[in-house]
C-alpha cells in the first residue's frame, strides 16, 4: 500500500542505471517517472527553444542551467498525474537543485520521502554507456551484452528503433562524469545529512538492484 503521495528522488552517476529501474518501478509502483535528461531531449526533438538552449549544454556533457532546469521541474510538478508523488530520476543535480526541490513541493504541502543512490565505479559506468541503445519511440533501455533486445536494433516492446544518445560516445560520457563528481555528488551529503539517503549497490544484475529498490521503498512506505 503506498503512502498518500511518495516523491522519489534517484541519485547515481550517468549509467548508473537510474532509467532503467525508475522505468521498472513506474510500472510496478504506478508513479509516474520523471526524467529532466528525458524532458530535454523531447524538447530538443521537436527543436523548441528549450531544446535548443539544453543541447548547446549536453553536447558538452554540461549541465544545463539550474534556473532553466528548476522552472521546468515547477511546471511538471504542478499536472494532476503527480498528485500521488513521482520519481525524480536526474533531478536535482546541483545542491542548489535539491534546495529548490524541496521548496517547490513544500508549496504543494509534500516532501521528498525518500532518495535512492545507486552505487557504480567508473570503470563499469563508461561500459554501460558505450552499450547503450534506446528505443526511439517508447525510451525503453537496453545494452549489447547485459541486457540485449531479442532483434538488434529493435525494440522488444513496441517494435520501434532503437538509437544510441550522442552525449554516451567517449570523450562527452567522460566529461558528464567529471560533471557528476564536482557539482552531483555534493547531492549525496545533502540528502544523508537529512537522513533521506539510501545507498544501493548498483553493480548487481537488474532484477537484484530492483528487488533492493522494492524494499527501501518499502520500509518507508511503512513508517
Ligand atoms: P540524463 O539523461 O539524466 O543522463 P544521466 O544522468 O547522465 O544518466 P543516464 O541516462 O546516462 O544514466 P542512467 O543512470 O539513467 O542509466 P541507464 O538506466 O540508462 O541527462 C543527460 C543530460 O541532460 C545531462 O548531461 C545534462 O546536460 C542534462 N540534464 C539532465 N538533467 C539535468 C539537471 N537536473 N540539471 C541540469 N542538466 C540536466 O543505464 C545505462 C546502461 O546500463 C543501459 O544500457 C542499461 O541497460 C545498463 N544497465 C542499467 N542497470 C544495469 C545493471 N544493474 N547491470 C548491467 N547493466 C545495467
């Protein structure tokens, strides 16, 4: 049984597998993800000015703005779909970020309930960027060797192309790293300091990160 509203917040390094389990917690949980990188690259496709202004940032693994990002987050927020809360899936990425996140939904009378830091070195995290492929159509994810589409290049779930993101090639996957560990990380100690932080080890397989997720959610569902 979830709690009135349950807003999520997934922290971890580009690959770290923050997608892929907010996807499968969507489904399962019934709350609705909520992927800034995921908004961007929306407006980016149907080249509004918002795209336009994002790409000049992520074509250099940069973050875009944090007034940008945040008044993006304000309009999502405020559709009826997050009523029962969201999970925050690359947001908020700066400190400044998480502070306005928690002002935002204090106008809304909510909080965040939880923050869910998924652990993975380096060396393993530009391996699952380099295997990457998404669907065009529905964002599903997959990877060349843990976990392949049944038909390369296919999506198993819609049928739909399947695309590899311009910002996972080397140099610019490097870059988001680098990006992550000076203004990302400094996220994590926030949220510990206010005890909201769950670590997970995100070097198991899929389905194990999965079923820790479940039981974090779970213990604080039940509080
Ligand atoms: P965004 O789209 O958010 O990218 P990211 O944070 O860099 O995260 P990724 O999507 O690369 O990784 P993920 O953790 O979701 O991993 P995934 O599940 O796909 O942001 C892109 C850009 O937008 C930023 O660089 C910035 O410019 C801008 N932006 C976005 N938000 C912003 C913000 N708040 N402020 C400012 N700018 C912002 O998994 C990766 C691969 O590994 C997949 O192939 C998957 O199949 C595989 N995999 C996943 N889990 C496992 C596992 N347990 N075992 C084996 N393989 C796995």
């Amino acid at each position: 049984m979830l709690a009135e509203s349950l807003f999520i917040v997934f922290l971890g390094a580009p690959g770290a597998g923050k997608g892929t389990q907010a996807k499968l917690l969507e489904k399962e949980l019934g709350l609705l993800q909520i992927s800034t990188g995921d908004i961007f690259r929306k407006n980016l496709q149907e080249e509004s000015e918002l795209g336009l202004l994002a790409k000049s940032y992520m074509d250099k693994g940069e973050l875009v703005p944090d007034g940008v990002t945040v008044a993006m987050v304000k309009e999502r927020l405020s559709h009826a779909d997050c009523a029962k809360g969201a999970l925050l899936d690359g947001f908020p990425r700066t400190v400044a970020q998480a502070e306005a996140l928690a002002d935002l939904l204090a106008d809304l009378g909510k909080r965040v309930a939880l923050t869910l830091y998924l652990k993975v070195p380096d060396e393993i995290l530009l391996q699952r960027l380099s295997g990457r492929w998404i669907c065009r159509n529905c964002g599903a994810v997959y990877h060349t060797l843990f976990s392949p589409p049944k038909v390369a290049g296919v999506c198993d779930l819609c049928g739909g192309e399947l695309y590899q993101r311009p910002d996972d090639k080397v140099e610019t996957a490097q870059n988001r790293l680098r990006v992550y560990f000076e203004q990302t990380a400094p996220v994590i100690e926030y949220y510990d300091r206010l005890g909201l932080l769950r670590e997970i080890d995100g070097t198991q397989s899929i389905e194990e990160v999965h079923h820790a997720l479940l039981t974090a959610i779970g213990e604080v569902d039940c509080q």
